[in-house]
C-alpha cells in the first residue's frame, strides 16, 4: 500500500524540481555545499537527495577522486534525479534510518531538508555517525519556525481553513518541527558527535507569480494526492493559497524571506 503522504510519483518531482528549486532550494542547497570541503575526509553520502539539487553541486565542488553516493526513499524523485543529473554518481533506494553500507565507510554526510522527515532522529544519527570515519563531517539543513517562513504559513493557514483538524493535511508541522537548537544538539552529541555549529540562514524565497510558487506548493508536493482524495479540486485550492501568499510578497513577482538553521557536526 502506498503511504500517500510520502508519495512523490507521478509529475510531482518535475513540479518540485521546475518550480520550487529555483525559488528557494537552489539557493539554500548553494549555501549548503560550500560549507563542504574540497578534499572531504573520505567518500560523499547524501541523504534524502530529491531531484538532485544538492547532488549536482556536491559533484562539482567535491574532488573527482571521492565517490559521492545519493540515497533517497522515494524511487520516483531518484530516478528523476539519475535522469538530470550529470557525473559519476552511485545512486542508491536507502531509508536513513537503516542505511544499507558498512560501519566507517563515509567521509562525510549531507543531508538537504530531510531530516525533519525521519520519524526517529536518534536512529537516523545513530546510523549517521555509523557509517561515518572518525572525524568525518555531518552536514544538514533544516527550516527555522513556521512564523519565520511566511511562504509557509500561508500555505498552511488556508489548509487549516479548508480541512480544519484533519491531522493528515497539516503539512507544516513535520517540515517546520525540527529546529529547537538545544534539542538538535543533544540529539548529535547523544550519537557521538561534538563541535555542533549552528547557524541561521536567511534566503530570499523569489518566484514569478504568488500563483507558480503556490502551483509548486501544491503539485510538487504530496499534498496534490491527499487534496483529490479528499474530493477537493486542485486548482481551486491553489488559487487559494496564491491569495494568501500574495498578501505576504506580492502576486507578480512573489517575493518574502525564509530563514533555516544550517547543522555542522564532526564524528568521534
């Protein structure tokens, strides 16, 4: 059975990859990568890789002569990522909770927005720090508050009005949950981490209409399935949360601030 919720078949990784990436993602997974160094010390795993975004530039910054793995659980945003993405890259269907490699085979792990989704951090770092060399780099991003990131709340605002109390369609919760610095922290160094940085980020969420960034919210997510099977018409709903964002950054361009939290950690 399909968990609909993590379901990212179909158009949605092109409507994920065409619209969200250049308004928001490129720019953070930028960010992300050149806190790598050139020469890591030891091979490249990326977790939760999504259209590639962040794969293609860990490729091209990180020295040839390491291999670089991308994993993701969903095979729909992999294959699409295999399919764009150029380089010598090992592509590989893994949950990061259960990694499929052996003990210390990694120089370093990056993971762009997807940690939030992993239901047991504790063992998600545990396997982390598994596979990772002694010294070896972790290296994450993750969204600051909901109240922080006005793209966000205005798409979650209208989804409460639509389905009020409906569990299933709050999609903010998950993405937006995990960014109390304290908890991370004890989280890293409870898997044997130390020299935890973090620091915030702020981005300019910048796309050419509040009805393209809302298109993207809506179909390049899992939320397009769960809104038909809830018997609601898409396009309807994204009209909707166009409205909301516009009253945040305007209809044409679509223009506000985001902020996340950028994790650095060393194995020992």
């Amino acid at each position: 059975m399909v968990d609909t919720a993590r379901d990212f078949s179909g158009s949605i990784p092109e409507y994920y990859d065409s619209i969200l990436g250049p308004a928001q993602l490129n720019a953070l997974a930028a960010d992300l990568v050149r806190r790598i160094p050139v020469r890591p010390k030891g091979d490249v795993l990326e977790l939760a890789c999504g259209t590639g975004i962040v794969t293609q530039r860990l490729r091209e910054r990180v020295d040839s002569n390491f291999r670089l793995v991308a994993t993701d659980l969903s095979e729909a945003m992999l294959a699409y990522a295999r399919s764009k993405v150029k380089g010598k890259i090992d592509w590989r269907l893994a949950d990061a909770a259960a990694l499929p490699f052996k003990d210390e085979t990694f120089g370093a792990v990056v993971c762009a927005l997807g940690v939030m989704f992993v239901p047991d951090k504790q063992k998600l770092f545990a396997e982390t720090r598994r596979v990772l060399n002694e010294g070896g780099l972790l290296l994450f991003n993750t969204w600051d508050r909901l109240e922080r990131n006005p793209h966000a709340k205005g798409a979650s605002d209208v989804m409460q009005t639509l389905f009020p109390g409906d569990a299933e369609m709050d999609f903010s919760s998950i993405p937006y949950g995990f960014n109390d610095e304290t908890a991370i922290r004890g989280l890293l160094e409870g898997a044997r981490f130390r020299n935890v940085e973090i620091d915030k980020v702020k981005i300019q969420v910048d796309c050419p209409s509040a009805r393209s960034f809302a298109t993207g919210q809506i179909r390049g997510t899992p939320r397009s399935t769960l809104i038909e099977k809830k018997g609601a018409k898409l396009d309807e709903v994204i009209d909707k949360v166009a409205n909301a964002l516009a009253a945040v950054g305007g209809a044409e361009p679509f223009r506000v601030e985001a902020n996340a939290l950028v994790v650095r950690a060393q194995a020992y």
